[in-house]
C-alpha cells in the first residue's frame, strides 16, 4: 500500500481545497472465495485507516478477482467438460451491486 500526502498552500481559508490522504492498494483477491476476499479488504483498510488513510481505493477487480490467464476450458473450437464448471465458480465470485456485500462494507 502506498499513502501519498497531498500538499497544499492555502492563501486563503475560505477557499482552501480539502486535503484527503489516500491509499492505494496493490494487493490480490482470494480467487473463488468473495468472503475471503472481502475480510482480506477489512483488513487492508483497517491497517490503512491506522495509518491515517481516509480513502482506500482498490483495483477494479479486486472482489471477484480478475481472471488472467484462464480460458474456464475453452479455446477455439474445443470445450472442456470442466469449462461450466470453472466460469461458474468465477462468476460466483462475483457480488451485486447494489447488494448484501457492499452494505457490509459501507458500514466500516
């Protein structure tokens, strides 16, 4: 995680732009498994809060994970009998928005 400070001159109060310290995080899903990686998210956001991040910003694929490198089974012209089985379990690992998760995670 890195947490960049923003510096700012304020010549004047009233017109002062807000500063808010954010952290980015680089860090990988728990693949197939959103529980996991979502207590994985509580995490890295607690240890930034910590750390005095008021903005946590994950990569976009971070719940659900992004699947580079798999092909679920199928390249052109053949299929696997285990490719449904492999595409279901990633798209299982995706979440509603909005829904049950994000709610969760709103509450932090």
């Amino acid at each position: 995680m890195a947490s960049v400070p923003t510096p700012t001159t304020v010549k004047d109060e009233a017109t002062a732009p807000t500063t808010i310290r954010a952290t980015v995080v680089q860090a990988a899903s728990v693949f197939y498994d959103t529980p996991a990686t979502l207590d994985k998210a509580e995490r890295l956001v607690a240890e930034a809060a910590s750390n005095g991040a008021q903005l946590v910003v994950f990569p976009e694929a971070f719940i659900g994970g992004y699947p580079r490198g798999s092909i679920f089974g199928a390249t052109i012209g053949h299929f696997t009998p285990t490719a449904g089985e492999q595409f279901r379990k990633y798209y299982d690992s995706a979440i509603d928005v909005p829904g049950a998760y994000l709610l969760t995670q709103q509450q932090c």
